[in-house]
C-alpha cells in the first residue's frame, strides 16, 4: 500500500499542471486503443497496473488530490492475465527451485523435476463400473481454482466428466504436496464440436482454491500469436510408447515448433480437418525427424515456454494445449493455440476484473 500511495503522489507531482476533465476520451499508447479520463480510484484495471507492474499509468491530469488517468473502454483482452502473471510469481520464494532443466523425451523420455512444472495437473475419471480413477487427460493450473485442459478430456462418452484434479505430484504415487482437489464444474469452448479438430480447449473449476506453494502454482498464458523462440516444451504422463503404458512420472519434452506449410501439408483435409490446419487457432510441434512426441495420454497437457519477457521469475508462459497428433511417432503434432482464446479464458475465469 505504501509503494502504491507513493507512486500516486509522484503522478500527481508530475500532472500539477495538467488540467484533465474527467469524462473526456483518451488514447492509449502505443495501441492507439481508445480511453475515457477517469479517476484512478475509478479504473481498476490501471489500478492492478500500478500495483503489479510498477509502472506508472498514462494520465489526463488530476483532481484536487486525485490523478485522472486514461482508462481503456473495454477491457484488452492479455491484460488481466499478464498482470496475474506478475501476481503468481510472488510464490516462487526460492529460485533454485525453478529446475528449468530442459531435455528431449515423453516418448522414452526421463522424468521431470520435483518444481519444475507446478502448473501440472492430471484429471482423474471413474467409470460407472469401477470405484478406480483413471488419470487420462493432462491440463494446467492457471489460477487459483481453474486448469485449461483439452475439450476432448471433457466431453468423452466412454468415461463421462473428469471428477477430480490431483496437483503438486510429479509421480502418481508420490503423496507428499499432494492436492486431490473434486471438480466443481467443466467449461467447453462454446465453438468445440467431438467430431472436429477445432477449439479444442476446456476448463474445469476446482471444488475449492489451490492453497499455493513451490510445488503447485499457476502458470501465466502467453497472450500474443507471435512466440518468440523456435522449440517448447511439452509435458504429461501419457504412454511411453505406442504400445507402452502410461508413465507414473511427469515426463518432458522438447519439441521444434514446425512451420505451417509442414504441418499442413502432413495432414490431410478430413471429416474432422474440413479447413486444414489453421495457423491461427493451432500450433504445430516435431518435424518427425527425431524419435521424440507426445503420446496418448498427454492430451490437455500444456506445450510452454520459459517466461521471460519482464522481471517475472521461475514461471512458464503456456503457448498450446496438447490436441491431436500422429500417434507416437515424431509429429508435426497439433496444439490449441492459447493466445488465439485469451478473451474466452479470462472472461469465464476472471469475470470480476472488467471495468
């Protein structure tokens, strides 16, 4: 709060002359979005900005003791989860923990370390016939009470709605941090059709919030369609081969991320591909060169990249849900691209951070 009254007084030192009217419109910078003058008590969303960011907000001028800042219209779709982001990294208390130790398998791959990857999650599902839970579909924790998923985990005939989530675990049987937390409800993108390969994306809401630690923390989303490297890495514990079993332990992978015109080319025009591949709404991995893909089993699972676009530590930026592939055998496999549903994700788990 202090550093907060601060950096509002050093606004008002610096604005003294400006003479800002409240209600009149404004531009943003350096999107040129359009803005209404508003008092910064008004505009929660410059507000977060100010707190989680320390960044100071474009401003109209001021009010007696109060600063007038431009405060967009509507909400920009990325700006509440870049700011979460910022507000999930305050968890990682040690950075050694982070473990960003990359290497190149699912298939016959090794496992993963202990807080590498505390995002992950794997959902569990119980048939009518069997008191057993089946862990079948991977996902990813994204705040306190919600895990972006595959659609497909969520709309299967054959075992019906996921149950239960179980978090902080990297094997199966491992119980210490363990959080086996009930699903309160399932999200399925309102666009999602079983007999497509399309908006493959889904979230599912926690019983109760996550208590946080450097074992189970939420990753940040990665919110525009550019991403800045060539290789991500996929996680989950899927089959370990084709014919294989699934694994007990969190496997990892890193994957290129294959050009369109590859991806495109390798899969054909289907009942279930009727436009192809769409760059816009998917991202390709694995050129099948290299004995190294996602599995059954790792669908839902997150495709990431090391965050490190600001001051942000320990954390991964989630680029792609795990979709649909070639079974085992190299790739190009097919992700959700996220940043493509940024407004549809916030909007359902974020509802209360609009203007």
């Amino acid at each position: 709060m202090l550093k907060f009254l601060i950096i509002v007084t050093v606004i008002l030192v610096k604005n003294v002359y400006a003479q800002g009217i409240i209600g009149n419109s404004c531009s943003l910078e350096p999107s040129n979005s359009p803005g209404v003058c508003k008092l910064l008590t008004q505009c929660k969303e410059v507000r977060d900005q100010v707190v989680f960011s320390h960044k100071l907000p474009q401003t109209c001028g001021f009010e007696e003791t109060q600063a007038i800042v431009c405060c967009p219209k509507s909400r920009q779709p990325g700006y509440i989860s870049q700011n979460k982001c910022r507000e999930y990294t305050s968890h990682t208390k040690e950075e050694q923990l982070c473990g960003h130790n990359i290497v190149k398998r699912i298939v016959g791959g090794i496992p993963t370390g202990r807080t590498e990857f505390p995002h992950m999650a794997i959902l569990g599902f119980q048939t009518r016939d069997s008191d057993n839970l089946q862990w079948l579909c991977g996902g990813s924790l994204i705040c306190e009470q919600y895990i972006l998923t595959a659609a497909q985990c969520l709309t299967s005939g054959a075992v019906g709605e996921p149950k239960v989530a179980l978090l902080g675990v990297t094997n199966l049987k491992d119980t210490n941090h363990k959080h086996e937390i009930k699903i309160a409800k399932i999200v399925v993108h309102p666009e999602y059709k079983n007999v497509s390969n399309y908006h493959d994306i889904g979230l599912v809401k926690l019983e109760k919030p996550i208590e946080m630690s450097s074992y189970v923390r939420p990753a940040c989303l990665n919110t525009h369609f550019d991403i800045p490297v060539g290789k991500a890495v996929a996680t989950g514990w899927g089959l370990t081969d084709y014919a294989g079993g699934s694994s007990e332990d969190l496997l990892k992978v890193t994957l290129d991320i294959a050009e369109y015109e590859l991806c495109n080319k390798t899969y054909q025009v289907t009942r279930k591909l009727r436009q192809g591949i769409i760059n816009d709404i998917h991202i390709c991995t694995g050129t099948g060169k290299e004995q190294k893909d996602t599995c059954q089993g790792d669908a839902g699972g997150p495709l990431q990249i090391h965050h490190n676009n600001d001051a942000t530590l320990c954390m991964y930026d989630i680029i792609g849900v795990t979709s649909f592939g070639k079974g085992c055998f190299g790739g190009p496999n097919v992700n959700t691209r996220v940043s493509h549903y940024i407004k549809w994700i916030e909007d359902e788990v974020w509802p209360d951070n609009s203007q």
